[in-house]
C-alpha cells in the first residue's frame, strides 16, 4: 500500500494533506524518515511514525451501542433520533 494512502486511511487527512506531512519530513517508516509518498508500505510488517508516534494500522474499525429507548436503527429520519446521530 502506498504510504500515503496508509496515512489517510488511518484519518490523518486527505492524501494531499497527508503527501504534505510526508514532504516535510514528519513520517518515518522503520525509523528512516521517507519523503516519497508513493514507498510501498506492507501494513503488517513496517513501522509507520508520525512526529515519532507510531501509527498501528487498522483495516477496519467496529464500534458497539447499546440503543437507547426512543431511538430508531435506521441510518436517516426526518423525525426520529437515529443511532447514527448518537456517534455524533
């Protein structure tokens, strides 16, 4: 995967905002900083830091709920508290 799409998967911005970052010398992959955006990352076995923190990657992110009373599970209403707008 490209660096760069690594980053903005992982919500550190759009992949212009994040080829910015790497352009500045803020990433690091396996402690050498790299300024190509387009390095080839392997998600599983590199370490990605980003001002020194490291970035663990996450393919996918699950959240749980518990839906209070009087909300409904529809993504989208007009009328009626979704469980959608309890994440926000």
């Amino acid at each position: 995967m490209r660096l760069d799409k690594y980053l903005a998967n992982m919500g550190f911005g759009s992949r212009k905002e994040v080829k910015k970052l790497i352009k500045n010398k803020r990433v690091a992959v396996n402690e050498k900083i790299e300024t190509v955006d387009k390095y080839q990352v392997n998600e599983q076995e590199d370490h990605v830091t980003l001002d020194g923190e490291e970035i663990i990657y996450q393919k996918y992110f699950y959240y749980m709920l518990n839906k209070p009373a009087g909300v409904i599970t529809a993504t989208i209403d007009d009328f009626e508290p979704t469980v959608l707008d309890s994440f926000f």
